[in-house]
C-alpha cells in the first residue's frame, strides 16, 4: 500500500441535492482516495479545516461504469465516497457556505 499523506486523501467535494440536504446535520460528502482508511479520512479532514473535530466516518466503495464507444468497451474507474459527520461544537466547513 502506497504512503498516503493527508492532503492526497481528500480528491473534491461531492455536490448533490442528497449530500446538500444532509449539511444541516453536519454531514458533508468527499471523494476520496480508494486506499484511504476512515482514521486516515477523519485525520485529514480535522488537519485541512480548522476548528473542525470528526464524529463519524462512513465510506463506500464504488465499482467504475460500463462505457461503450463504437464496438469497444470499457470501464470507468472505480472511486471511493466518504461520509464525514462533524461533532455539533465544530465549526462548519467553509467550501460548503455560500452554495
């Protein structure tokens, strides 16, 4: 398993109408490394947004998708979702406000 620093766990936000329904209790939504563990995930986190503390880490792995061009085919690559869900003393995470 490669050496995975902090600040390489944490590829982008996810941006939907599900994870932007659940900022009101705290919980945000990444895209994260696929060989990140949640101890990693929740470390990265509390080191990139200041002031924020981890409750709970909730991950998911997700296959790539079938794709066709023509008569070849092909997959997307798979990715790796994760669910953070701050304390309620932490402070928001500031990507988030303004959307």
């Amino acid at each position: 398993m490669a050496d995975i620093k902090y600040y390489d766990v944490i590829l982008k936000p996810v941006i939907t109408e599900k994870s932007m329904a659940g900022m009101g209790e705290k919980k945000y939504t990444f895209l994260v490394h696929t060989e990140a563990n949640k101890s990693q995930i929740k470390e990265a986190v509390e080191k990139m947004f200041e002031g924020t503390k981890v409750k709970k880490v909730n991950t998911m792995n997700m296959d790539g998708k079938n794709k066709r061009r023509g008569a070849v085919t092909g997959q997307t690559a798979k990715t790796k979702k994760a669910i953070v869900q701050l304390t309620e003393d932490s402070k928001d995470i500031e990507i988030f406000s303004g959307l």
